[in-house]
C-alpha cells in the first residue's frame, strides 16, 4: 500500500466515501479506504494538499470530517472534527502555516490552529459554493456562492473582506442578474481572479484596480458551468459544465479557443497540471480523464466505479517514458490490511501511449492518442 | 472470316457489365440471368461443403458462427461484475435503496405535456393499466417543478410524464420522486390495444413480474434498478402478467404478456396491452430540472454513436 500510494499521481475522491489514487505509470487504480465500512456520509466533498510537499492529502468528509492520507504511507493518518453536517457540506479547505481552513456551505469560514482549540470564524455568507486559496499569498482565501458574490478575505485580517465583488449592470431587461459562483480560480503572478458561475458565465476581477465589477466577463453554452482550472500556460482557463462540456476559454477576449471532448456527464472536478499541459476531470459520469492542452486530445480514460466529486494532480511528472508502459493489465487484489486498509480491484485502463516509442515526449502521446481508441484493448478479464 | 467468327461462342467482350446495356428490357434480362447463375453457383458451393462435412463426419471443423452486431459489441468498461463490492455498496445506497429495502412502495403519477390528443390520452390510461398503483392526471399546463413537490407531498414514488408531438407520444420523462434521478427517454414505435393482433383481454389489477434483459453496464444497471422500481415488489403470480424490459442494441423494448403453463415445458404467451421502445437520451442527478441540473450521462450523438458495435446501456 505505501508503494502503491507513493506511485499513485492522481488522487480523486468519491461520492461513496473512497479516496481513489490512480497510477498512470503502472496503469492502475487503487482504493483506498478505511476499514472497509463505507458509508454515503464520508462522501469526499473536497480534496487538497496538506503540505507543499504534497506527502499528505487533506480529505473533507460530508459529515464533517476532516481527514490526512499520508502519500508515503498509504494510510489515514488523523481525523478532525471541523464542523457537522447540519453546516452543509465542505466547500473548500486550505493549509496556511500549519493551520487548518475549512469553509463549510453554510458559510462558515474556520481557521484551526494546530494544538490549540480556538479558531477564527468568519461568516462568508450563505450558500457558498467555493472556497479557494491564493497559492501565492497563502493568507488570502476567495469565497463564493449562491447569491453570495465574489470575497476575497485576508485571513490575518478576519472581520472584513479585502475585496468584494458588485454585481454587473442590470440586464437590457433592467433586471437585476442572478449571481451564482461556482468556482474560482486565482491567476498567477497577477492579482487577477477568475470565476464561472452557475449561469454560464465566466468573469475575471481585478481587485487591484478601482472597479469592483469584472473586468472581463465571457459566456459559454447553457448549461451551469462547475468547475474550472488555471493551466500552466498563461492566458487560458478550462471550464466544465453539468452537461459534460470542458472548453478551453481564453483570458484576453473571452472567446471559446476549443472543447475537450469525450465527457457524459457532469464536470465535478477538474484540475490542470502546474507544468505540463495536462488536465485532469473527474464527474458524475464514473470517469477520470486525462486530455492534454495542446491539442486537446484524450490521453487517459480510467473507470473508476464511483460518481467523482474532487480530483487533486500531483506536481511530478504523471507518465513515465516508454520502458515501463505497456498495454496489459494485471490483477492486484490482496487482503485486508490489519489496520483495516484494503487494497481493491485496479481498473483496466484505455492505454494509448505506444510500448515501442522511446519518445516519450507529447509528439509520441499525441500521435498515438489519434490511434489509441481504434486500437483493441487487451484486457485481462478475471 | 465470317465462318470463324460464326464458329466461336458468341462471347462478351471482358471488362463488360451489365449496366451498360442501354435497352431496360434487355438490361434487367441479362441481370435476371446474372442473378440466377449467382445463385446457382451458390448453392452448388453449399451442396459441396454440405457433403465434404457429411463426409468428415466426426473429424469436421466446428460450425462457424455467423457475426452478429451483438457479438461484435465493443467490450465496454463499465459492465458491472456481480461480485464487486464497490458497486454493490453504491447500488445498495442509491436513491433507489428505500425501495430495495422495502421500505417504500411504488406510487407512479402518469401524465402527459400539455394539451395531448387521443393517441396519447389513450397510450396514457393502457399504460396506467399495466403499471399497478397509478393513476393518470390531465396535464393543465402546470409547471413540472411546481408539480414535483405536490407529488412528494402527496407521497408519490414516481412521476411519468409521456411528450406528444403532432398527435403522437415521443418522448418520456421518469422521473424518481424524493430526490431521484429523472431519466429523459424518446419513445417510438408505440402500438394500442386494439392495433395489436391477436391479443388476450385486458390487464388484471394483479402486479405483473418484470423481466429486465440485457442491463449490463453501470448505467444499464441504474436504469434497469429505475424500471424495477416502478412496479410493487412482489409479483402475484395468479395473475401470470409480466412486464419486460428488454435492452438491445441501447433500445429499450416495453412489453406486455400473460403467460400460461400448458405443460411443464411448453408456455403459451399472449401479449396484452401497450408496446413501445425507448431509448434514453440522458440520465439527471436530482428531480427534474433540465437548465440548473446536473447530467449523469448525456447521448451525445457524434461521440458516442460513431462506431456502430458500441452500446452504453
């Protein structure tokens, strides 16, 4: 298990509770679950870093639970009561310095301090949808929701927000427009934050410059969009929406520069690679996948048999040259550990990477991702 | 000259076709002919290999079975595996759960869009008699989302809403009343009572068994668990009625039988009310909520439907 989870670069949790690490390297999937009593109440609601070393996985539970995966390990480590489910699900968590920040849909906004009992509070406002961290400045965290506009909080300054966000000018109706942010997203080496909302559109705010409005608000499809992500490479942003849509939108005039296609069902999680031009998405359709930002083909297409509701990449490199890559798939089932982990079946996987390209650089992924799907998969079936 | 010319078989020149004749009568003539010595020398090749594996006897390569689409069909993923445990946990604690658990008995309200015309009032009340426990509502433009918590308040299980377009039903919504999944459906092929040939009389208040053939992958299964669900649990089998889902092809066909035991081996089967087939064109989280919800799966038409052996249900 320590070197399953070590290998694993992908971590997604799911709706039944189980933080599912995936290995592109060893083309396998693991489960990863304690002591084999699931319950719908530990559904993972958000996942993320405990530390920048990315050795632990913060996993935040449904009824309130908050708990540390060791990544070189392979076990929990600790749980934390942050809240109960009458607070509403986790709407997003961040480590700062060593503390703990929970953010819970009711609005509730705690900072838990290691060793001590006291936290900060702050009431964000109900109905929250999303909380993220700046990961440039680690005491700035962004709130937003459902009729709950877009705040930006310093949390070494709690009481009040450094930047709210105003509503847009009311519609050519005169009515006033609905805010629902769904997701957000902090531009790097900027001040700039990005948001999608429930209505379809995608703003950008600039908390440095006078106006409260967006600076650039853009459009895409019908549908609420639910998840978006930053890629390495400035200028875009990728957003998915509930019908199973993932565009790549750019930042400079809001046009729709490409869809990913490939997705059924709703967007739940979706995250870029810090470096290479990779994106993960997981959603309601049972699938993670993998496309590559360059030409927006499918790399990797992993069933995993739970809804997904948060994916988290590591920053290393996902896949590994050539040598070790190779199209069948073995069966790993071993038994429960007496601590109570239980390793379970990995999932055969649609390869498309070549066994005989020692190039392992996008030029080979990308000309075998056109071949890869008209390939027949060999599976090994028990 | 002429002599030899005379002599040799009147022959076609090569490279020729039978399309190039220009007199019809003549053309469809000779492509008569063309046909039937086609059709000979098959036959004659049959014959042969007939009698070559007569004459092998025991020693004869094993009948070559014919490929179908079925056996072709693209091996999917997510076919579920009886034994898996993960599966099992999720379906045993899905919205469908309290049913499963006996813990709540089907209630299915029928209605239709607004303003249906006769094939579909019709289609409605069979389809009423054959779903034990429902009870059909004339649809006065209400809203659904206003419908749906007056149904659950009224303790209803299910809500079925049948589409009409142009006098005709064609598309269907089922939707899982507390918090269920709403399964959205196009209907085609839709046959009454009185259009079906040799019928038996009409359906008992009994609750019919159901049959759900061919459900495999994991949205074949919520699918089929969504159909199962719409019926009371136990069967009465007085009644001898049973209601097939039968999935082929992700065409899902509705049928309608009493059965009778004649002997111990032979049934005789009579078809009683209505038929029809569906296919499903998206699976939503939540109840009905088509702009603010969340898909479970969508039919997409130019990903999903490009390679004719690939099925998702």
């Amino acid at each position: 298990m320590a070197s399953k989870s070590q290998s694993c670069s992908i971590w997604v949790g799911s709706e039944t509770g189980i933080l599912k690490g995936v290995s592109l390297s060893k083309q396998q999937a693991f489960n990863f679950c304690e002591m084999s009593c699931l319950s719908r109440d530990q559904e993972v609601c958000v996942l993320e870093w405990g530390d920048p070393l990315e050795s632990e996985v913060l996993v935040g539970c449904a009824n309130g639970t908050v708990k540390a995966f060791s990544t070189e390990k392979g076990i929990f480590t600790e749980s934390k009561e942050c809240g109960d489910a009458t607070q509403g699900k986790f709407t997003g968590l961040a480590m700062m310095d060593g503390s703990l920040v929970t953010c819970a849909e009711s609005g509730i906004l705690k900072v838990w301090k290691e060793g001590c009992t006291d936290t900060i509070e702050i009431n964000v406002g109900n109905g929250v949808c999303r909380m993220r961290q700046n990961p440039s400045r680690r005491s700035q965290v962004a709130t937003g929701g459902k009729e709950n506009p877009l705040k930006v909080w310093d949390l070494e300054r709690p009481d009040k927000a450094i930047f709210t966000a105003k509503n847009v000018k009311n519609d050519w109706l005169d009515l006033r427009v609905p805010v629902w942010v769904r997701d957000i997203g902090f531009i790097p080496d900027s001040d700039k934050i990005v948001t999608c909302t429930g209505y379809h559109q995608m703003r950008v705010y600039d908390p440095s410059s006078p106006q409260r409005r967006p600076v650039l608000e853009a459009e895409f499809g019908e549908y609420p969009l639910t998840a978006l992500s930053l890629p390495a490479s400035q200028g875009t942003v990728v957003v998915g929406n509930t019908h199973g849509q993932l565009a790549v939108l750019d930042l400079r005039k809001g046009l729709v520069r490409g869809c990913l296609k490939g997705l059924a069902g709703g967007v739940r999680g979706l995250q870029c690679h810090p470096t290479l031009p990779l994106v993960a998405s997981c959603g309601l359709d049972r699938f993670l996948r993998v496309h590559s930002l360059e030409d927006r083909s499918l790399l990797h297409k992993v069933y995993l048999k739970s809804r997904l509701n948060c994916v988290l990449l590591s920053s290393r490199n996902l896949e590994l040259s050539g040598a070790d890559l190779s199209g069948e798939v073995e069966e790993v089932k071993q038994e429960g550990e007496e601590d109570g982990e239980t390793d379970e079946v990995w999932d055969a996987m649609e390869t498309v990477t070549d066994k005989t390209n020692k190039r392992a650089t996008e030029k080979a992924a990308e000309e075998n991702a056109v071949k890869g799907p008209k390939k027949r998969r060999k599976v090994a079936k028990k | 000259a002429k002599a030899d010319s005379v002599e040799e078989e009147a022959a076609f020149p090569p490279n020729f076709s039978v399309s190039e004749i220009k007199n019809k009568q003549r053309r469809h003539f000779m492509f008569m002919k063309l046909k039937q010595e086609k059709r000979k020398r098959k036959l004659e090749l049959k014959k042969k290999r007939k009698k070559e594996r007569e004459a092998l006897g025991d020693k004869a390569p094993p009948k070559e079975v014919p490929k179908t689409i079925e056996n072709q069909r693209i091996y999917d993923e997510t076919t579920v595996n009886p034994e898996d445990e993960e599966v099992a946990f999720d379906e045993g604690t899905d919205e469908f759960s309290s049913y499963f658990n006996r813990l709540t008995n089907p209630k299915v309200l029928i209605t239709t869009s607004d303003r249906p015309r006769g094939r579909t009032v019709r289609f409605c009340e069979q389809l009423s008699t054959a779903v034990p426990d429902s009870h059909v509502y004339y649809r006065r433009g209400l809203a659904l989302k206003r419908v749906i918590p007056q149904c659950i308040s009224r303790g209803f299980t299910f809500l079925i809403v049948i589409n009409e377009d142009r006098k005709v039903p064609n598309g269907m919504v089922l939707c899982h009343l507390p918090n269920g999944p709403t399964a959205h459906f196009k209907v085609s092929s839709v046959r009454l009572r009185k259009e079906m040939k040799r019928r038996g009389k009409d359906p008992t208040e009994h609750s019919p068994e159901v049959i759900l053939n061919n459900f495999t992958t994991r949205l074949g299964h919520s699918i089929g668990r969504m159909f199962a669900a719409l019926f009371p649990h136990d069967p009465q089998f007085i009644g001898r009625q049973v209601a097939t889902f039968h999935n082929q092809r992700d065409f899902i066909f509705f049928r309608f039988h009493r059965y009778i035991f004649k002997n111990e081996k032979k049934v005789g089967i009579q078809e009683l009310g209505p038929r029809f087939t569906l296919k499903l064109r998206s699976l939503q989280k939540g109840t009905f909520d088509s702009k603010y919800g969340e898909y479970e799966w969508v039919h997409k038409r130019h990903e999903m439907d490009s390679s004719r052996r690939k099925f998702h249900l």
